[in-house]
C-alpha cells in the first residue's frame, strides 16, 4: 500500500478539449475544428494527476464505469493510486477554448452523480493533506463537512474547491458551501465563486470575507491575471508568469496542486503561491492534461523567470 501524502476526493472524467474557437455554433448550423483532445478531467482527477506529476504520493476516490472511457482514465492515472468505484457511466466533458482566453463546458456527469460517502473507504483517507473538488457534481454534497471533520480529525489539512455551482447558486447552495468552509484550511475559489459566496466583488474584501467564514488560507484564483493570497495577516498577489497558452483547462487544479505541493514541503505562502502559479502556467503549454509539470520543470521556469 502506497504511503499517501495527499487524497483527493471527487470528480472524474474523460474530457474532449477543443481550442482555438472563434464562437459557439449557431444552432442547426456546423463548425469545423483544427484539433479535438482526449484527456482524463475532472477536478479531483486533474488535482491528483498533478500532485503526482509533482512527487507527491496522491490517493484518489471517486466513481466511474467499467467502459472505454473508464478504461482510458486508468491509463491517464497510472501514477496516482486509484479507489474507483463502479458506476452506470463514466462522466464525459467538453471543454471548448476561445480564442480570447474565455472557455465553456458541456458536462455529463454519468457516475459523479452516485458519488457518496459510502463509496470512500474513510480509513483509507489519509495523508498530510485532504483535498475536495467541485462537489456540486457529485452525490458527496451533504457529506463533504463530515468527511472534512473526519480528515481533520487525523490531524489532515483540508483543502476544498467548490468549482462552479450549475445550479446558479441557490441561497441554499451557498449555505450549504458556508456551513463546509466553517471546517476547510485552505480554499481555493477562482474570482466568480467567490463572489457569489460573498456577494462582493473587491479581491481583499472578498478574501477577509472568506476568511471570517473558517479557512486559514483563501488562495483565490484570477485566471489570465494570476492570484491573490490571503491567510496568517497576510496579503499579496501572486503575478501570472508568461507562457505561450494552448490550452488552460484544468490549470486552477494544478495551481490547487502546485500550492498544496509547497505546503507538503514546507513552504511559505508566497513561496507556495509562486510555485503555483508556475505549475498552472506549465500546464497550459498544449491541449489536455498532458503538460502537467513536474518539481524540475517548476522550479526551473521560476529559476530562468
């Protein structure tokens, strides 16, 4: 058995990435593409393939089928130490890039949906550090605080990114993500979730918000625009570095991870937000979850930069 430095709970997927678009599709009306990505996604999956690309020792739950795509998935995962239960379907999206750096998602969730604590082997969780991902598509909703309770209980800390909420954020969504964040360490919310757990728009207001909620660290996602830290009396941005971007689906899981990554070795918030934001940059360099960097590769962009 795998000695685990961090779990990850939640979604996984096979994601189709096509980049490059100019616009949507008018209906009843066809639009050629130069290229269309197979890659494994899912922000529990991408957190975990990357924290594994990094060095960390990573434990993964969640479900999917006994299908291609599920079969596809294992291979894409092969560093990552699987706890996948079975489901009807294995969950599928498309993830299409626009040329002006906007992107949208056609999501099924096929077996992310039956996803519940029942299926996680709670003994098995464990590790330094406990991540949770984009609960809203899974059966694991009402459960998350407990399992976070329980993480914690072993002395884990817990990270939790709620992802965007489908539903347009009900006030009985947003509840339910204020009463999880009374037990989460770090989050890692990108710009509009927080806003929409908030009600407030100013990155340092949004944050201390955040914080008066119960996280020790908001580790808030600005996509093109880099992040901005907040945790321990501190406040800083954390700039983008400049990369030639292909594709940048899935690179706020590997910021997650990137940062998760410093905290396991020991480093300081702005150290771990730098670090971060490399891997995150590193990950957008071609389509799909192929660029995910490793430790060398991180430190050597922030080294020449």
């Amino acid at each position: 058995m795998m000695d685990v430095e961090v779990t990850s709970v939640g979604d996984i997927n096979v994601d189709l990435v096509c980049s490059n678009l100019v616009d949507m599709p008018s209906r009843d009306s066809q639009v050629l593409v130069d290229d269309l990505f197979m890659s494994s996604g899912g922000c529990a999956a991408n957190f975990a393939k990357a924290a594994s690309r990094l060095g960390l020792k990573t434990r993964l739950f969640g479900k999917m089928a006994d299908d291609i795509y599920g079969e596809f998935l294992r291979g894409e995962l092969s560093g990552v130490d699987l706890h996948l239960a079975k489901g009807s379907k294995t969950g599928v999206t498309y993830a299409l890039t626009f040329r002006d750096g906007s992107r949208s998602f056609l999501t099924y969730p096929g077996s992310n949906r039956e996803f519940g604590v029942g299926d996680i082997d709670l003994d098995l969780v464990e590790g330094g550090f406990l991540h949770v991902a984009s609960f809203f598509l899974q059966g694991l909703r009402g459960d998350t605080r407990d399992l976070l309770a329980h993480a914690r209980g072993k002395g884990m800390v817990c990270s939790f990114d709620t992802g965007w909420d489908p539903g347009g954020w009900s006030e009985s969504d947003r509840e339910l993500v204020i009463d999880i964040l009374e037990a989460v360490d770090i989050f890692f919310p990108n710009l509009r979730e927080a806003e929409a757990i908030t009600g407030l728009s100013d990155v340092e207001e949004v944050c201390d918000s955040l914080l008066d909620m119960g996280p020790d660290i908001i580790a808030l996602k600005l996509g093109s625009e880099g992040s901005f830290i907040a945790g321990g009396g501190k406040r800083f941005s954390v700039e983008p570095l400049e990369v030639d971007v292909v594709d940048s689906t899935g690179a706020g899981d590997v910021f997650a991870a990137g940062f998760i990554y410093g905290r396991c070795r020991g480093f300081g918030l702005q150290e771990s937000g730098r670090f971060a934001s490399a891997a995150a940059a590193l990950s957008t360099k071609c389509m799909g979850s192929n660029c995910y960097p490793t430790e060398e590769e991180v430190t050597g962009l922030i080294r020449n930069r």
